[in-house]
C-alpha cells in the first residue's frame, strides 16, 4: 500500500508539473504554426502517451486499420473510467475534439487550453445544451474534423456498457460521416467512481469498421448496430 501511494504521488505530481511545461512548450509552437488547434492536439496527444507510460498501464490495441484516414468521423466510445480520455488521446491515430463538462473550462489555464484545442462544453443543466452540443459537432465535421463521444451519457458505475442516448448519433446521420465504434476494456479498474488512488492494469482497446447512417428509418437501428459492436470488442 505504502509503494502504491507512493506511486501515485509521484505520478500526480508529475501530472501537474508536465501539464505547466507542456502548455508552455505548446504556446511556442503555436506562435509559429499555421494550424493552432492541431499543435495543442498534438501537445494533448504526447502528454497523454507519457502519462499512460509513466502510469504503468498497459495498453493493447487492435483494430487501428479501420479508422478511415484523412476525412471526418464521429468516434464513438463506451466510457469505464477518468482514465479513458488520456488512453484515447494517447493511442487513437488521429486527433479529435471532445465535449467537456462546463465547469472545467472555468479552471484557469486548464480551461483556456481546453478552448484552444476547440473542445466544446456540455452543460447538463441547460434545456438548449443538446442542440448546441450537435451543432458544434456538425460544424467541426463540415470542416473535416474528428469528434468523439460517450454515447452512454456518463461513466459507467460498474464497468458494464449502459443504454445509449438517441440522440448521441444525430450529428452523424446530418453530417453524413461515419461512425467509428470503439471500446475500452480494463479501463474501470485504473480508476473506479469514488477511488482516490489508480491501478496501472491492463487495457485493451479496439476499434470497429465504420457505420454509416444513411437515412432516417435506419436511425434507432444504425444506434443499436453500434453499441453491439462496442459489447463485442469489450
């Protein structure tokens, strides 16, 4: 227990002081680059690589080939734990966008990040949050991007892959992009709800062949079609 705390201080403290040099690095580039939103993404994606590698966990990966390159996609996740978000931005080959809770971005210079990286925020209180969330989406799309969502809502209490939301695909039946299923096993016991110290375990990380969403009559199908092929990678 002693060596697990120990662990995780040091893993924490790293966290922090990481974070400060990589915004600071980040912003130096960023003076220089045609393209500020993809060298923030790609500060994101090499922070994340070191914090999996530095955590201990172990990732494997399989089904890579199927993310289709150069064009949009909506990527479509379960969520297991806080964990996935690093796991995802460190071993997904492609950069995204992803909707955070709107309380983050009043963080000081953590949310100013967030807002440069073009990450979008969801307010779960708002009865207009949806819609604007699906907008931002499709705008980001139309302008060849990537998205990335939890269809499910919200982190699993159990680690089971829950219901997913009917409108969570939306922005993909009005885009036209496909849909990238994608599922993360292992991840919930890094970092269960309520725990204070993670776990460096295994994880495995799949993704499945595109799904399009062509016309409306095969909406709630395509939305089911998707979450099968998540159970079944898990």
């Amino acid at each position: 227990m002693i060596l697990r705390f120990l662990h995780n201080f040091l893993f924490y403290l790293y966290t922090l002081i990481s974070f400060f040099v990589g915004i600071a690095l980040a912003l130096c580039f960023a003076a220089f680059s045609k393209d500020k939103i993809k060298t923030f993404q790609m500060a994101a994606q090499l922070w994340s690589r070191l914090l999996i590698f530095f955590s201990g966990v172990k990732v494997t990966t399989q089904g890579l080939e199927n993310i289709p390159p150069d064009q949009p996609m909506i990527l479509v996740s379960n969520h297991q734990s806080a964990a996935d978000i690093p796991i995802l931005l460190a071993y997904l080959p492609v950069h995204f966008r992803f909707a955070v809770k709107k309380e983050l971005f009043s963080i000081p210079i953590f949310g100013w990040y967030l807002r440069e990286a073009d990450h979008f925020s969801v307010d779960r209180q708002a009865v207009l949050s949806a819609y604007k969330i699906l907008t931002q989406m499709i705008r980001i799309l139309k302008a060849g991007g990537k998205v990335l969502i939890f269809p499910e809502g919200t982190r699993s209490w159990d680690g089971t892959l829950g219901k997913f939301k009917r409108g969570s695909l939306m922005a993909a039946f009005q885009s036209g992009a496909p849909v990238i299923p994608v599922a993360i096993s292992g991840s919930f016991n890094i970092l269960p709800r309520g725990a204070k110290l993670f776990k460096p375990v295994k994880v495995k990380l799949s993704v499945g062949k595109p799904v399009y969403i062509r016309t409306q009559e095969e909406y709630d199908r395509k939305i089911e079609e998707v979450r099968e092929a998540i159970a079944r990678m898990l």
